[in-house]
C-alpha cells in the first residue's frame, strides 16, 4: 500500500492550470472544454487526497451549475470515497472522475497527461 499525502510541487502548477482553465471555459458557457479540463485536473490530482476531493468538489458544483441530476449523483459518492481511496494508493489509474465512467474503471493515461505526471514527481 502506498500512502499519498500530498501533490509534488512540481506537479501542482500543471493541475492548477487545468483546474484555471475549466473556469475560464466555464464563464464563457464552453462546457465541453470546461468538463475537458475538470478530467485533466482529476487524473492528475487523482493519486493525492486533497486534489482528488476537490476536482470532484468542483465536478459536482458543475453538475449542479449546468442541473445535470445524473452527475450529480455520480458525484457524492465520489466525493465522500475518492480521497480515502487516494491515501492509501487504491485508484483506478486514468478515471476522468465523471458519472459516465465506472468509478473503478482504469483508463489509459493520455500522452501528455503521463509524461507531466511522470516527470513532475
């Protein structure tokens, strides 16, 4: 088991800016890209307790911005389990954290996503 407290801190500026981005997409009411970069955000922050439990924070506000019931949902589970599942290293590597992916569910890392993950740790 492998313990997770927090995000390197040369990783944190790339899920910063995704996080940055999902709200600049956001007030243009450009939700696709703004859900887009929610996902980037959630697979980079998904291996750290604090970062995990904020995207699906920020997953559920949106659900609840955009009224999607279905995500919503999806979400409080995510919300209450995901950091727990963080600390102790049981993540289900590549989830983009939303309620159209099974919660454990592993997903190929994207290209880019993999490479700043790997050479940020």
């Amino acid at each position: 088991m492998k313990i997770n407290m927090s995000m390197p801190s040369r990783l944190k500026p790339f899920f910063r800016e995704e996080l940055e981005q999902a709200d600049v997409y956001f007030s243009r009411n450009e939700y696709r890209l703004s859900w887009y970069h929610l996902e980037r955000a959630h697979i980079l922050g998904q291996p750290y307790p604090y970062p995990h439990t904020l995207v699906h924070w920020k997953m559920l506000l949106f659900g609840i911005k955009i009224k999607d019931t279905r995500e919503i949902v999806g979400q409080i589970p995510r919300l209450v389990v995901g950091g727990i599942k963080s600390f102790i290293g049981e993540i289900p590597v590549g989830n983009t954290g939303g309620a159209n992916i099974a919660p454990l569910k592993r997903l190929e890392l994207p290209v880019e996503l993999k490479r700043i993950m790997d050479e940020n740790k």
